[in-house]
C-alpha cells in the first residue's frame, strides 16, 4: 500500500480546503508514492519522534502542527529544529504530513471532540468555514449549551475534570449561571467577539493575553486552558481514523512529544 492512499483517505475524512489561509497542512515533505511501512501519530514533529518512528520502521509521521507555515522558509540545513527534522526525515526516505487547521474545522474532527469532552449539546459550529458548502457542519469552534447550568467556579472545576487539568486562567460572569458554552481548541483569542455574539456565557479555548481577558467585559467568562490542553486528543482521532482503515501496518500514537509542565 503506497502512502498517498493513507494520506488521501485523510484528506476525505479531513478536507485539506478547510485549512485557513496561513496554514500548510498536507505532506511537508517526502514521496507519497513509496510503500507504507509504519505511521507514526505525533502532536509536534521532533527529532526525538522522527527517532522513535526510526526506531518503529515507520516511514509516515503526521503530526497535527505543521512543520512549516505559508510563510516558507529559503533553506534546509540542520542548524534549528525545522531544519534537523527534515534532514533526517529525507535522509531516511520518509514523509512527513500535517493535519492542523482542518482537523480543527472538519466534522468529527477536533473541536468536535472538545464539545465532546465537555458534554455540550445541540453543538453548532462557532465560525463556519469559508468553504460555504461545507459550512453548515465545519468550521473553526463549537458552540452548545451544558446538561444543566452551573456556577462559574463549579464549571471551572467540571472543565478542569473533564480536560484533566491542574489549573485554569479565567476572568469574568461572577454571579451568573453558566449554560451556554463556546469552545475552540488551540489559540483561539480572535473568536472571542464570535463566541460573544452567539450568546456564550462562557468560551473555553488557549492562548488568551492579559487584555484579551477584557474584550468581554466581563459580561461572558472567557478560560484558558492552555494550547496544547485544549488539542492534545487530536493525535487520537489521527490515529482511530487511521486504525479504522487500515490493517496492514503498524501505526502507533508518538510517546516523545508529550508537553510536561509542572506547577510548583
């Protein structure tokens, strides 16, 4: 089985027009048309994950950051990480293929799997994507309301259960209950207007600044989760996606790219 059939089954589950415009999803480097012989599911192509899929035979790593933005780059040399990592990936015949922003937007795909996570119903998409055929069901953040309404401090605390995390950075809606819920995976600070618009009493997403905090007036509880919290679980839909469909390799999730922070 040759990794363009991989690769295209993915850009059937997880169009590559849902990307936005910035982006560079799609391969990064390497021949499709070779042999599949093992994939490798990471959140952050490394030097120690292109190690680790040596070490497994994979010649396939997909990753949900790219390696490189549109912004392109005018060398390959192994003097920085980009460079080191496509050195040794063309120096060892593999491919490298990134899924960030339509993974984001697509049905089923990771801001699907947030709302998911945090039991909201009646899910609409916050940002609808500007491919309007696909609009309806794809774009970027979700929207829907909790089973039942809550207490800020109460849904900080079911946010933290459900994401697994230790701690939570929040401002706003003191007093109100809180019911109807936006979230977007990632940084998600330019949505904070959209989220206020459609009527959110809360929008949980990550990388949110000091002053972004106080867009809202307070008058809609905006959490940050931190980026990779709020995206870690697309390496698995990556790879169910991939386990669904295929059998004849091996394709395992990376143990080499997990962000560790410890709070003293």
């Amino acid at each position: 089985m040759k990794i363009k059939e991989v690769t295209d089954y993915l850009e059937q589950r997880f169009p590559l027009c849902l990307q936005e415009d910035f982006d560079n999803c799609g391969v990064q480097c390497g021949d499709v048309e070779q042999e599949v012989t093992g994939v490798l599911v990471c959140f952050e192509m490394t030097e120690k994950v292109i190690e680790e899929a040596l070490a497994m035979k994979a010649n396939l790593v997909i990753s949900h950051h790219p390696l490189m933005l549109r912004r392109g780059i005018c060398k390959i040399e192994p003097k920085d990480r980009v460079g080191r990592v496509l050195c040794k990936a063309l120096g060892n015949g593999m491919v490298l293929y990134s899924m960030h922003t339509n993974i984001d937007s697509a049905e089923g795909g990771g801001n699907d799997v947030f709302a998911e996570k945090l039991g909201l119903q009646a899910v609409k998409v916050l940002v609808p994507t500007h491919e309007t055929a696909l609009a309806d069901k794809n774009g970027l953040g979700r929207i829907g309301r909790l089973p039942q309404p809550m207490k800020r401090n109460d849904f900080l605390q079911y946010v933290k259960d459900k994401m697994g995390l230790q701690v939570v950075r929040y401002y706003g809606c003191e007093e109100q209950n809180i019911e109807t819920v936006a979230v977007c995976g990632g940084g998600g600070a330019s949505f904070i207007e959209d989220a206020m618009r459609a009527g959110a009493d809360a929008y949980v997403t990550g990388d949110i600044k000091y002053h972004d905090f106080f867009r809202a007036d307070a008058q809609m509880l905006i959490a940050d989760i931190g980026h990779y919290e709020g995206e870690f679980y697309i390496r698995e839909i990556i790879y169910k996606a991939i386990k669904e469909k295929f059998t004849t390799f091996a394709a395992e999730i990376s143990k080499m790219d997990i962000l560790e922070i410890c709070y003293l």
